[in-house]
C-alpha cells in the first residue's frame, strides 16, 4: 500500500497532490489546490506531465480548499488548458473525474440571501472588494471571479462538480461528517464547513442585515461581516483515511486555510477529538504557518507525526512565531516537519536560520525537511 502527500513548489501557496494506490490496485492522484500565479506553467504542468507518461493522466478529484488567489490560480490556469485542448480537438492531457469547490456565492446563500447588502451582495458578483477588508478577507473577496471562471471552464470539459459530496456545497452535515470513498480503502471525511459553522454565517448576515435596516452604513456593516466570517468559512477541511493492513488508519489532516478554532471546532463536531485531542499521522499547517491562523494550544489540541509547510516568506508566512508555537507544544517530542522553501524571499532565510539553530540546540528531536531548490515538489510517504 502506498499514501504519498507531495508538496509541490507553490511560492506563497499551497499545491498539493496525494498519491495512493491500495495492494494489488492502480495508482490514484488527487489534486489538492493549484497554487498562486505562475506555479501551474513551471511547476504543477511539468509534474503532472512526469506522472501521465505516454497516456493521459487520470486524477480521481482535483480540490480548490477555497477560492484564494495563491490556491485557485494554478487550478484555473489547468482547466484553461484542458478547454482549450478540447476546442482543439484533443482529448487532453489530464482526465478529471471530479472538481471540489465551494463557490462563495452558494457559500452565501446565493445573492437573493444577502440582498439587504449592497456591499455583500457586490462582493458575491466579483465586484472591486470594499475597503476596511482585512488582506486575508480581501484575498478571497477578489478572487470570487476566479471561482466563477473555474466553474465555467469545468462545465466546458464535462467535470461534475462536488460529485460525492451530496449536494451544492462540500459540507459536514448536522447529522454528522459526510465521509466519501475515494478509492478502495481511502475515504475523505468532510469537517469543515460544517452546518452549525454555515448557519452561524447565515446568523451573522442576519445581524449585518438588521444594522442595515436600522440606518447604519452599508459599507461598513458589509466590511466587518465579510471580515469576521470570509477567513473562517472559506476553506474545506478534509480528514484523508487511508486503511492500512494489521495496523491502524494512516491519516492525512488537510486544512487549506481554515482557521485553529474552526478546526478544532470541526473535530470536535466530528468526535475525532479524545480527552480534547486529535492525532494524526501527517497534518497541513493551516494558512502556511500565519502566526493568525494558529495558536501553541492548537499544536498542542491537534498533533501528527509529520507537518508539512508550504509558503516563501511572502506575507510573513511559515512565521517565527508559529513554527516556535509549534515546538514548544512539543517540547521533548521527536516530529518531522517538511517544507518547500528553504530560501525564499524577503527575509525567510534568515527567519529560518535563525529558528533552526535555536532547535538544534534544544530540540534535537524535531527534524527539519525542505524542498531541493532545483525539485519540483518535496515528498512525504506515509507507507
């Protein structure tokens, strides 16, 4: 049995592909977001062309965790590609069985539910996002287009969209997660959003909603309510179980962006948590290490084995401040955690190098992995 999560080259994104093939079985692939501008002709296009060979390459789903510019672009510049090769005539380089992603309208409850926001409602049509976003909510409110265009382009090749999931949106239910069979032996449980997260978004319009009604600015009540719910509900949370023959479940956290207390909310909800605690054999740092996405309670809630971290230094992200909250929940603890950058930009080389040389001194047992910078990707095999 094989469980593979690479982390290809996405600069200040996240592009990710899991690799499985069960024993005696074929191969499986999952795409798993695109990264930011320019990672799919340099980077993704290449790998997915190593893997494919002489024949078209079949991948089981390709996920956008939520439409943020360093997540989708990447996505929407290999759908551009497979429309095009269909104009063409071709059969395309790469066969999608299905394409995970909530779009931020039907995130919203489609325009008619936020027409009491002109602001809001501007936002779900793509319009220039509002000022007093915060750069996290702004990020997602400007790439609303981008998840419009990702839609049409995945029509145009015959993609279903969300096909598993259980209707329009991927989603945990009230009635518990929705788990979904990828392939034999390996299931993606849905932990976020959840229903009780959407219908405290719906609440939160509600209360946006009735400041309007009662003569407070619109532009300032949108703001703040896309502010406060856009960074917490933009990502799918996804919990990858692989079986594993005589022993225990491999399992793979994969967290886009989502927010610690929306996923420890979502676990809970889930019941994976036990005595208040989650592990898992590999997790995805949330939002590439933002020291705003994350708390040493959090590592301390949720552990793994294996952490992987995929950003360059663009916005401050794998931050200091994180990667240390990290080892001091883990003070004593062997883990491994892998990167794909090592240099960078801005001032991640010396972030890191600084960083390192204090763990070496007092945590020799967090062991440090990172992408060659001539590789495309950097690999962890949980086989």
């Amino acid at each position: 049995m094989l469980l593979m999560l690479e982390a290809l080259q996405a600069n200040d994104g996240d592009c990710l592909l899991l690799h499985y093939q069960p024993p005696g079985g074929d191969l499986v692939h999952v795409l798993i977001d695109g990264g930011s501008a320019g990672v799919y002709k340099s980077i993704l296009k290449p790998r997915l062309d190593q893997l494919r060979g002489q024949r078209p390459l079949k991948l089981r789903m390709a996920m956008v965790s939520h439409i943020d510019a360093d997540h989708i672009t990447g996505m929407l510049d290999l759908f551009k590609t497979l429309a095009e090769q269909r104009l063409n005539g071709d059969d395309g380089f790469c066969r999608i069985q299905t394409l995970w992603h909530n779009s931020f309208q039907v995130l919203h409850g489609g325009k008619a539910a936020v027409a009491q926001s002109a602001t809001v409602a501007a936002s779900i049509d793509g319009v220039v996002p509002p000022e007093g976003l915060t750069w996290e909510a702004e990020a997602v409110v400007a790439s609303v287009p981008q998840g419009n265009r990702l839609r049409e382009r995945a029509s145009d090749v015959d993609v279903p969209i969300n096909q598993g999931a259980g209707g329009p949106l991927v989603k945990a239910t009230a009635q518990g997660p929705r788990t979904v069979k990828i392939a034999a032996g390996l299931t993606f449980t849905v932990l976020a959003p959840h229903e009780a997260q959407l219908a405290r978004l719906r609440a939160d319009f509600e209360e946006a909603a009735a400041k309007i009604k009662a003569g407070a600015e619109d532009a300032a009540v949108g703001a703040d309510y896309l502010n406060k719910t856009v960074p917490n509900m933009s990502s799918i949370v996804v919990l990858a179980e692989a079986v594993r023959p005589g022993g225990e479940p491999l399992r793979v956290l994969l967290t886009g962006d989502a927010r610690g207390d929306i996923i420890l909310e979502s676990l809970t909800l889930a019941g994976l948590m036990r005595d208040g605690r989650c592990h898992v054999d590999l997790l995805k740092v949330q939002h590439h290490g933002s020291q705003h996405s994350t708390t040493e309670d959090f590592f301390k809630r949720v552990t793994a084995d294996r952490y992987v971290i995929s950003g360059n230094g663009r916005h401050d992200i794998p931050n200091k401040a994180a990667l240390g909250w990290l080892s001091a929940a883990r003070t004593g603890e062997a883990y491994d955690v892998y990167m794909t950058n090592r240099i960078g930009v801005l001032e991640l080389k010396n972030t890191l190098d600084a960083f390192l040389a204090d763990e070496a001194s007092h945590e020799p047992a967090h062991a440090y992995h990172f992408r060659q910078e001539q590789d495309l990707s950097i690999s962890i095999d949980l086989s």
